[in-house]
C-alpha cells in the first residue's frame, strides 16, 4: 500500500497531511482508498469489502471528488461519526468487528475533524459478512464476493498475511570469485512484496510487461544514480536489459557500467522480479517480489589502474544513490509497470521500507573521510539494515531526502563516525532544490 498515512503513529496524522493528500491530482479513490463526506451505511460496507479484500484506509469528512471552488476537506462531528461506524459496525457485520479510529482535528477552531479509519486485514475476522454476503473491494468500488472467493476466504489460515505492513527483504551476500576472493566494495538492496490477483497469479510473465519495466527503468533517476556512484570510472553503460536467469516468473534486467579496465563492471544494478508459484496452493495471499541490487566497485577499479590506490566513496554519491533508489520505486511510470506485471492496482505497489547494506570490509573504511571523525572503541560495522520511517510519503520530495538523510546519518553512527549529521546538512546547502523534485 503506498500511502503513508496507513502506517503513520497518531502524532503524524495531522490535518495539514490530510489536506496535502487531499489535494494531489494522482491521489484517487482505489482498492486502499476511499474518501467519504460523512457517515452514511455504505461506509460499513466498504470497511467489511476492505478487511475482505487487501485493507486501506477510509478518510471521513472529505469530499469524494475535487471540484474547482468547492471545498474538499469538510470534516465532520468526531465522536457522533465514530459512534455511528462503530454502532453499525456491532449491528451488520458477521461476526461483529470494528477497525481502527483516528480523530484528526481542524486546526481553525471550529471543532470539526477528519475521522481516519484503518482496515487491516491481517487483525479482521475474514470473511465478514452483511446479510449473508461478503464484500469484497474493487478499484475504486465494492463488489460481492462469488462462492469460490468466499470459500478461499474461510479455508483462509488464521495468520495468512494480506497485505503486509513490512516490506522485508533478504539481505544480500557478496559473491566470491574462483579463487574464494570477494569481487565486490559493497552491495545495497532493497526491494517490495506484492498481493498478485487471482488471475495474474497465473500468467507467466509478459515479454512486452518486462521490456516496459525496462524502459521504465532506463527512463527514471536510477541510471544518473549509478553513475554518480562510478565516479567518472566509466564512460558507457548498457542500460536496464534482460540478462542472466529469465523464465516464466522470474525476470532479470541488468544495468552494467562498461570499463576497460581489469574491473570491467565498476557498477551494476540488478532488478529482479519473482511471480509466486501457485500450482497446489490454496492460499488467498500470493505475494510476488521485486527486488533492486546495487553492486558496487569503483574501489576496485580504481585499485586495478594505479596500485594501493585509496579510493574512498564520497557521502554526496551516496546520498544521491539512496535518492535514486527511492525516487525510482515510487516513480509513477515504474509503479504502473510493476503494477501490470502483477495484475493489480498501482496502489497496491508498496514504497519500500527497508534497506540493506552488505560490504567487504568495515563502512568507515569505505567512506571518504572529510568531515568524519572516528569514535575511539566504537567497534566495527561491515554493513546494516535501514529501516524507513513509514509515516513518509517518498513521493514527496522533501520526506524522501528526510529518509536519505536518517539513513545516511545511521550510515555513519553504525560505522563508529560523528560529523555526518553537519555532512549531510553542508551537503543539502549545496543542493538545489530542484535535484530533489
């Protein structure tokens, strides 16, 4: 789900939020979400088809369309409007359930709210019922769900995931060479899990879904990323393409830095997407992947053509790296592409909210060491797992370089180094707004 307010704490649900994502041109009713003026019964209907379906998020008190010169967020009674959902709730849901509630109040005075209520559908009792029937959700409305949908959700297993909160990834593993020796400076990862529907649980995958994702890739940030990173160790590059293990669900597209040198790959990135096997299983919950890698060794580059040469990676490329991966995932071209291949509503497409970093030796070593200080007995640190802070829209261009920034700042403290934080923030001095649109 790649709305943040889902997963935001109640100290970050504030109305100015609210009136933002009111206000975005791309943010539309969707399988996760749905605005509602005020209470009325359908509202109900829509948390029993969501607790059914993959759960979301309903914001009462908002106008379900924008008009020029109306007013979009309206807000409503709090307690009147909770007591009401909660009431109807107890009276026509089977068996009786209720989701969560935030009050989120005006900032005028006038004492009227948005209500924001949360379905998560790994914490309801599925399926629930309205008179004998369990809605489901569809893009941007509720259907009923026919008797092979109700079954699957019955025979459901009590702690099948649906949509899952964590985006957990493995961790990488850096690749050793004939002789058992490390070829690689670092490896990042990061990546998401996706809810497949029933029917493109399967389909193999698309020749044409994944040349787009290609050319979808090719055309984001990611790439101008990559070669921040190489630092000028190569001139050319092939571009996101299909190399290596490719099969019916399993899709491979491969950047590649081009170098004459003895390191002929300074930089790579690999895109990996795995469809679920679905042959004998029953489960309502098929979850594809798509995981991005970034492969790095401008340090053994730069070894190979001047001998003990201490190639250190700036800060500055490693914080336009970080941008790139993020702003590629949320890319909304990128997102429509992951979204096809897996047969289901962009809104579905999570923003990744772990990152992991995996290197050869320990992380202070391979930061170039201007404006860092090491900590005596700080002990050591070949790598770590970031984590997002999921009350961050990374759409958003400043919530996103406020996660580069906590990552980068955990980045230097996990290494046993101060003066990252005045780094980062000499650095954004620097930078031109514009570099972060």
């Amino acid at each position: 789900m790649n709305n943040s307010l889902f997963a935001a704490s109640a100290a970050d649900l504030t109305i100015e939020r609210i009136r933002a994502l009111a206000a975005r041109s791309d943010q539309v009713e969707s399988l996760t979400l749905e605005f509602k003026r005020e209470y009325s019964f359908g509202l109900v209907k829509t948390i029993a088809a969501m607790a059914n379906t993959y759960g979301g998020m309903i914001l009462v008190g908002i106008n379900d369309k924008a008009e020029p010169g109306v007013e979009r967020v309206v807000g409503v009674d709090a307690q009147e409007t909770i007591d009401k959902i909660a009431s109807t709730c107890s009276e026509k849901l089977d068996p009786p359930w209720e989701p969560t509630f935030f009050t989120v109040p005006f900032d005028d005075g006038s004492g009227r709210s948005v209500v924001v209520i949360r379905v998560d559908p790994n914490v309801a009792p599925r399926p629930l019922l309205i008179d004998l029937k369990a809605p489901i959700r569809l893009s941007g409305q509720n259907s009923t769900a026919d008797r092979d949908r109700l079954l699957k959700l019955a025979r459901e297993e009590p702690s099948a995931g649906v949509l899952p909160m964590g985006q957990n990834v493995m961790a990488p593993r850096l690749n050793p060479d004939s002789e058992g020796r490390v070829t690689e400076d670092f490896v990042l990862r990061t990546g998401v899990n996706l809810p497949m529907s029933e029917a493109g649980a399967w389909r193999p995958l698309s020749e044409r879904s994944v040349s787009a994702l290609a050319q979808a890739l090719n055309d984001s940030p990611f790439p101008d990323a990559l070669r921040t990173l190489g630092h000028s160790s190569f001139s050319q590059a092939t571009g996101f393409r299909q190399l290596g293990h490719n099969r019916s669900r399993t899709a491979r597209l491969v950047f590649q830095a081009i170098s004459r040198a003895p390191v002929q790959h300074p930089v790579e990135a690999v895109v990996t997407v795995n469809l679920p096997e679905v042959y004998g299983s029953n489960s309502t919950a098929l979850m594809a992947t798509v995981i991005i890698d970034v492969i790095a060794r401008v340090r053994r580059y730069a070894d190979s053509i001047e001998a003990e040469q201490d190639y250190r990676y700036p800060v500055p490329n490693l914080a336009h790296l970080f941008d790139g991966l993020l702003q590629t995932f949320v890319d909304p071209i990128v997102v429509t592409e992951i979204a096809r291949i897996a047969d289901i509503d962009t809104a579905l497409v999570g923003q990744p909210r772990e990152l992991h970093l995996v290197a050869d030796r320990q992380v202070r070593g391979l930061l170039h060491p201007t404006g860092l200080r090491e900590i005596p007995d700080a002990g050591a640190s070949a790598g770590g797992i970031f984590r997002a802070n999921p009350a961050l829209d990374l759409r958003v261009a400043a919530e996103r370089q406020e996660q580069v920034d906590d990552w980068l700042r955990q980045l230097g403290l996990d290494a046993g180094l101060t003066g990252m934080e005045d780094l980062v923030e000499s650095y954004r001095a620097k930078t031109t707004p514009a570099a972060w649109s």
